[in-house]
C-alpha cells in the first residue's frame, strides 16, 4: 500500500532555532493522526513545511508517492493535500453555499470566473448542498458567513476544504476559540469522513485526540519524540513526563 503523505528527515531553522529536526512521518489512506507536543514544539511549522507554506532545509515530502518537496503551496492541493483555511479567507458576506461552491468551481478549474454565473451550474450546487449536508450545515446554506455563530464559521472552513476532494486533511487546531458546546460538532464532522481521507490534526485537547486518534505522533523541541496507538502513548512513560504529565490519571 503506498503512504498517502510520507514525510522523511525533515529539518528546518529558523535563525539558530532548530523547530524542525530530523522528522519522519507516515500517514496511510483514511488514516486519522494527532499530532501533539507542547506550545512551541513545533506543530504548526510542520503543517507549514508540508504544505509548502515554509521550504524546509533538509528532507523530503512524498504525496501518493510523488516527490512534492520543491512543488509551490497550489499544485500541492491540486494534488491532493488541503489544509482548513483561515476563517479571514472565507468571503465572508458572500453566503455559505456560495463559499462552498466557489471552492469546488476552484477545483474544477474554474474558479478564475467565479463572478460570473458559470459557476452557479447545478452540478457544482449539488455537490455543495451534498457537502453541507455531510457536514450538518444544510440549514446554514443561504446564511452570509459573517452572521454566523464562529464553530459554524469554523465548519464551513472544513466545507471549503472539502471541497477541494483532499486525499490529506491537514487541520491545525479545528475547534480553537469554539465554545466548548460547538467543538464536538467539529469534531464529529471529522470524525464521520470518508476512508478515502487521510486526517492529521493538531490539538491540544487530550479527550479529543484520544476519541479521534487511531495513531498519534509526539513532537517535542521539534523532534518526534515517539508515536503509537493512543493506548501506547497514553502509557509512555516519557510522554507523561514531558507532556501530558498526570492529566491521564484525571
Ligand atoms: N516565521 C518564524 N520565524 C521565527 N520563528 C518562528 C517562526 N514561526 C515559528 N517560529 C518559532 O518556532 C517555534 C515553533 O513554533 P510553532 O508555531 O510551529 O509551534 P506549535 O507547536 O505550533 O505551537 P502551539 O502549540 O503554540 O501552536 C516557536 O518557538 C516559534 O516561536
Ligand atoms: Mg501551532
């Protein structure tokens, strides 16, 4: 079976700081992988080198077994890598069936004329429609994104996402700044997606990657410090130490 996103020997500095060192990664179709380690460790770097955001200075990134590591940020969703956007690059007074279907019109290469009416064709509504229900915001479709609750916001951003047809799901953080009553709505949704996406999420919330999380890796000063099945990094004795301390015995 051929890794969906291999990450090999990665390095990166920034100035004398090391964030980034000598990390290896494997992520299989449809898995779902936390990544955690301290403020700092070096998580957001990582998503920010995978997804060519930042050049790293040593190492290789492999998508669906191509070689991806000098390919620019674009042609890296093109090729099926997708991180969530950032809530400030939804159009934000456009509604949210609009967002979606300018995403998948994106996709299908046509995104360039989005103010036209080409885009309002029925397939590409259908789709949109399909992935809002998916994602339980059907009855948001016709709500202008910044009228909406800031989870609901946070779920069109995975819509939009989505609708890039991803084969890996990079999410950083998904329900930071959610009121704790949204965030499992965020969560579900991920949760509910197909095999045919691989996930890997950062979060700091250890009930959530432990519900989430089929494999889990733990970076520390930028390195990867080990990684297992939640049971095993739950027992790891220098985990506890570094990172979880004796929040597991809560
Ligand atoms: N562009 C940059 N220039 C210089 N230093 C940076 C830059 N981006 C990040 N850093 C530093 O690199 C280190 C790793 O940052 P990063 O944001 O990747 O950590 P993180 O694990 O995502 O932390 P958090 O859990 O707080 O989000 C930090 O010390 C940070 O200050
Ligand atoms: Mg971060």
């Amino acid at each position: 079976m051929t890794s969906v996103l291999e990450v090999k020997g990665l390095y990166k500095s920034f100035g004398a700081l090391s964030v980034t060192h000598n990390v290896h990664l494997t992520l299989e179709p449809g898995a779902r992988h936390a990544l955690i380690g301290p403020n700092g460790a070096g998580k957001t770097t990582l998503i920010n080198l995978i997804t060519g955001v930042l050049k790293q200075d040593q190492g290789s990134i492999f998508l669906n077994g191509e070689d991806v590591s000098t390919m620019k940020e674009a042609d890296r969703v093109r090729s099926g890598l997708a991180r969530t956007f950032q809530i400030n690059q939804l159009f934000r007074k456009l509604t949210v069936l609009e967002n979606v279907a300018l995403s998948i019109s994106e996709r299908q290469g046509n995104g360039h004329i989005f103010w036209r009416p080409a885009w309002k064709n029925s397939n590409v509504l259908d789709e949109a429609m399909a992935l809002l229900a998916q994602l339980g915001l059907q009855d948001n479709a016709l709500n202008v994104i910044e009228e909406l609750p800031y989870g609901r916001q946070r779920l069109v951003e995975i819509a939009i996402t989505l609708g890039l047809s991803p084969k890996v799901l990079l999410l950083d953080e998904p329900a930071a700044g959610v009121p704790s009553s949204e965030s499992p709505i965020i969560l579900d949704a991920v949760d509910a997606l197909g095999d045919d996406i691989a996930v890997l999420i950062i979060e700091h919330d250890m009930d959530v990657v432990f519900r989430f999380a089929k494999s889990i890796s733990v970076l520390v000063s930028g390195a990867i410090l080990t990684e297992g099945t939640p049971d095993e990094i739950a027992a790891d004795e220098q985990v506890r130490a570094v990172y979880l301390g004796e929040s597991l015995d809560a």
